[in-house]
C-alpha cells in the first residue's frame, strides 16, 4: 500500500482528506505541523508527502526545503497544497522544491491522478 | 495690419496768420482738396491744435503780434498732445537764419512767401504722406506693445550680456520687480533652469522658452526669454499624482484582500464538498440512498461558491492588470475534441444535442489555450443552462478578415434568448439577466464579462445576436497569433 504523509493544521482538511485517501486504499500518516513532518518524514519513509503551504510556525515551503535537504528525505515526493489560486503560488511552490501543486478545494480524482504520477516517478 | 482706412479720408489743415486776407488766399488754394481750419493767433492756433479732431499739419506764419509763430512751434512741440503734427511755417522772412531756426525748433519744412501754389500744394501732400507713415509705424508699434503686454506669460528681452533690456507687465507680476529694476538684471538672477527666483527670494517652478533675435539697438543678438509660471500646473499634477497612488494602493489592498478572503473562503469549503463528496460515496455503500439527493444539493452549493470565489478573483485580477496570458501553439481541432468530451454530459442533461462544425484544414493558433477553454465552457454550459431539447452548435473555422488571420469560435442554440436590454448589459459584472434566472439556472453572473475580457487580452472581442425565445449564438473572434493586452 502506498504510505502518504499528509500535513496539514486545519483539523477538518485533515480528517476529510486522510478518511478519502484511506477509502481509496492508501496509508495515512498525519503531521500537524512543518516541524512535525520534517520528523515524520525521516522516520516513516512515506512515498510520498502532501503539503500545505500555509501553516503557522513553520509554513509548508520551509518544511519542503528541509525535507528536500536531508539525504534520508530527498528522494520523497512532495505535493504541495494550497487555497491559494493565484498561479504565482504555484510556481512558488515548485520553485521552493515541490514536485508538484494543486489547489484546495481538491478535486479527488485530480489529486489521485498526481499522487500516482509522482509515485511512478 | 492695422487699417488705415481713416487716411483716406480728407486730411485737416491747420493755417495760422494774422493777416485775414493771406488766410482767404491760402485757404482758397486748399479748400478744394483738404478740410481747412484757420486760426488769427497763436494762442488760438495751439487751442485749435489740441481740439478733437486734431488737425493733420499746421500752416504757420511766423510774425504774428502778442506770439510769434516761432513760440507757438515751440509750444505745440513741447506738449505731448500736439507734438506729432507737422509744421510748416510759411513765412515773408526768407534769412537763411530764420529758416535753420524754424527747422531747428521742430518744424517739417519752410516755405517763404510769396508762395507758388504747385510748391505748396506738393510739398503740404509730401508731408502729410511722411505723417501718414509715421502714424501705421507708430500705431504698429502700440499694436505689438499690446500684445507683448497682454501675453499671460513673462516675455524678457536681453543683450548679449544676458541684461533684461525689455519686459512686459507680467514678468513684473511674476517676480515682483518692477520695470526699472528688471531692466538691471541678468537673467540668470531671475531664471536658473526651471526655478524662477522673485524679488523676495521664494522660487517657483517656471517652462522656459527661449529664442534669439537680432538686435536692432547695437546690431548684435538678443534672446528673447518666454517665462511661464508653471506652480498651478505642477499642484495639479502632484495632486494627480498623489491620487493615482491612492487609487492603485486602494486598488492594490483590494486585490490583496480579494486574494487573501479566496484563500480563506476556500479552506472551510474544502471540507463541505470533500465530505459531501465522501458521504455520497458512503450513503451508497451503507445503503442509505435516501440522503443522497441533499448531499448533492450541500456539494451542489459548495461548487457554486467555489466558481463564484474563481470568478471574482479572475475578475479582479483582470482588473488589477495581473490576469496573465500563456501563450504556446495550441491545436484547434485538439482542442474542440477535448472541450467536446467534458462539455457533453452537461449538453445532455437537459436533453439537447451537441453539433460540431469544424473545417478539416484549420490551422493552429498561438494564444492561450486555458483561456479559450474557458470561453468555450463559459458559452456551451450557458447554451446547455438555457436550452432545453434543442440543439447547440460548435463551429469553428480561421479566414483573413481586413489583413488579419483570425480564428472564429461561435456557440449557438435555440433555448431562451435574450431581449435586446439583456444584451445590453450582458457582458458587465453581476449581470444575469435578473436575480431570479440565477435561483432558476445557476451561475454568478460574472461568466461572460470574464470571457470578453479574456478575449480582449487576446486581442479579440465577443459578440452576441439573439432573438427572445427562438436562441443565441456568441460569436468569438480571435487574432492568429495573440496579442497581449494588458487590461487596466
């Protein structure tokens, strides 16, 4: 089963999308947190992380940045997510070392269609 | 020039002599062809001379009892009044002392009696005709005067010396020296490049204009400075200004709270449809059918504010000038197809039936294929909206139009239609055609007016024909290659 580590600090995004991936056979495992995750990452080895950009403390772009700097972490995809929909936040989400984008609302289908494309990667 | 129509008429003499039959006589000779005026003495000739009208030449006899002709050519010279009449005195002294006398007082000529009627005649016409002259230069002279003087702006003249040897009244008002003073200065005291400095120190901000002229004084070059106070010019502009960066950080504070209220707008909404979504998928596993429909209406909703929130932030950002175009070589017939196959379960839900016309050889155009795509779902979800059992049409086809390639998108149907006031306000903001056909049929009102700015960014247009109850058809026209206009 393909293991996700989702990270969000909204409680509702996260109970709603963790409960969506599971029904569609994923693992989940949930950061609150940049913090949190950058741990998470290093010590689940998930195949891949979700990452919302806007988090207090640490937002999902810094965390992205040190995931992407620790040779345990390096090679995880990481797709980051944002209610942002300006497509400037986009290329600030690849240019800050994320695989890939996609707004919130998610679109499941969408979103499944990336997970696995990155995945195959 | 200056009309002189008033020299033509019938030039006033003056003849000044003591002795009435010499006054007979000489008027006798000029009556014919001047108007004549005669005076016994010389106290009456100078009464005469300064009367309204004045005459245009005076004949004066010299010896005269009480005062001679000699004193009253002085005095008539003397007085302003009376200074630019020509004399000449006519006279039985012939010494040649009494005539460089005469001449040197100020009269014009002189002319010894007895007199020759053809001498006096022709040399009174010379006369006359220098006075003529001398009053077109002098009224010339008045004439560019007043114009120099009424100038709104400072007019300085100065030598070669950049010394102000002339000004009118207004470079008096706007440095505050008077003439005399001005007439003591280097311009450079007064101009230094476009800060003017008055009299009491402060300075202004002026234009400057400046050309140079001969002298005619001393033969060399003049310049001749143009001065205009440009203070109210330069308030106005900064107060422009000063609005202009009110209105873009206004405009900008919208737009940063448009994008920041989308972001957190969309959050919560993230959760109503994804678990709307998740409690359809489980109403149907568990059974529990029943809810499905509400559940439907919940995401329903949650998408309509979704394309709300989308509509308004493309809007606003088209409007804040930071709407972007994309532009790549897009193939038409690809793209058809792929707007086709999402379009067509929306073109079917109110039963109607979808027809594509597409010419074969279409070429491909280099625009922004996200934005065209948006236009077509746009017009077709609006035509499958507003349309039930009929028939809408796709057609697409590229032709030359006045030298340009352009590509023609066009969406029919016979559905509703619309009245020619809808059309009128059809393409604005918020502008369904009333508040119930969105209750009725969905939207934001905000579809269309995103689509002509779309096209316009393209450096097309959209238009629209339509008949009430009969059906619409939007017709898009784009350039070949785009062209970006950036729309403020």
């Amino acid at each position: 089963m393909v293991k996700v580590l989702l990270v969000d600090d909204d409680e509702l995004n996260r109970d709603m999308l963790s409960r969506r991936l599971v029904r569609n056979n994923y693992t989940v495992v949930i950061a609150v947190n940049g913090e949190e995750s950058i741990r998470m990452a290093e010590t689940n080895q998930p195949d891949i992380i979700l990452m919302d950009m806007n988090m207090p403390m640490m937002d999902g772009l810094e965390a992205t940045r040190q995931i992407k700097n620790n040779p345990l972490t390096a090679n995880i995809p990481i797709l980051i997510l944002s209610a942002h929909a300006m497509p400037s936040y986009a290329a600030k989400a690849i240019a800050g070392g994320g695989d890939d984008y996609d707004t919130k609302p998610i679109d499941l289908e969408r979103l499944l269609g990336k997970i696995q494309a990155l995945i195959k990667k | 020039m200056i009309d002189k129509s008033d020299s033509l008429k019938k030039a006033t003499i003056l003849v000044v002599d003591d002795i009435a039959d010499n006054l007979t006589l000489v008027g006798g000779l000029l009556k014919t062809s001047y108007k004549i005026k005669v005076a016994s003495d010389g106290e009456k000739a100078i009464k005469i001379a300064q009367s309204i009208p004045q005459p245009d030449l005076i004949l004066l006899d010299i010896m005269m009892p009480d005062i001679d002709g000699y004193e009253v050519c002085q005095r008539l010279k003397a007085n302003q009044s009376t200074q630019h009449i020509p004399v000449i005195f006519l006279t039985a002294k012939s010494e040649i002392n009494d005539e460089t006398k005469g001449l040197e007082i100020g009269a014009v000529d002189y002319i010894t009696k007895p007199i020759s009627p053809p001498i006096l005649l022709s040399r009174i016409k010379t006369h006359l005709k220098v006075k003529q002259m001398q009053d077109i230069l002098h009224d010339q002279r008045a004439w560019f005067l007043s114009i120099i003087e009424s100038a709104p702006d400072a007019i300085l003249v100065t030598d070669e010396q950049n010394v102000v040897i002339l000004c009118n009244s207004q470079a008096e008002e706007i440095f505050g020296y008077n003439s005399n003073e001005l007439h003591s200065k280097n311009i450079n005291q007064l101009v230094l490049s476009d800060v003017g400095k008055r009299k009491d120190g402060s300075e202004f901000p002026v234009e400057v204009g400046l050309r140079k002229l001969p002298n005619l004084n001393d033969g060399g070059d003049c310049t001749c400075v143009l001065i205009h106070d440009i203070t109210e010019r330069k308030r106005v502009e900064n107060e422009i200004r000063a609005a202009k960066k009110l209105a873009e950080d206004a405009n900008q504070m919208k737009s940063d709270f448009l994008a920041n209220m989308s972001h957190e707008l969309r959050t919560p909404l993230n959760a109503i449809i994804g678990y709307s979504e998740m409690l359809q998928e489980e109403a149907e596993e568990f059974n529990q059918r029943q809810f499905i429909p509400d559940l439907q209406k919940i995401h329903g909703a949650g998408k309509h504010l979704l394309t709300l929130i989308n509509d308004i932030l493309d809007l606003s950002k088209i409007e804040a000038g930071k709407m972007e175009l994309f532009l790549e070589d897009v193939d038409l017939l690809k793209m058809v197809h792929e707007v086709e196959n999402i379009i067509f379960p929306m073109i079917e839900k109110n039963n109607n039936q979808l027809i594509v016309e597409r010419e074969t050889n279409l070429k491909s155009i280099y625009t922004d294929v996200i934005k065209i795509k948006q236009i077509l779902f746009n017009l077709l979800s609006n035509a499958a909206k507003f349309t039930h059992d009929g028939v809408i049409t796709l057609s697409v086809k590229d032709f030359i139009a006045s030298d340009k390639a352009v590509v023609q998108l066009s969406v029919s149907d016979n559905g509703i239609g619309l009245t020619q006031e809808q059309i009128s306000k059809l393409f604005g903001n918020f502008a369904q055609a009333d508040a119930s056909t969105t209750r009725k049929y969905g939207g934001t009102g905000l579809g269309l007016a995103i689509c002509r700015r779309f096209c316009q960014m393209m450096g097309g247009d959209i238009t629209v024909t339509s008949v009430i109850n009969e059906g619409s058809t939007f017709t898009v026209e784009l350039p070949l290659i785009a062209v970006h206009k950036l729309e403020r």
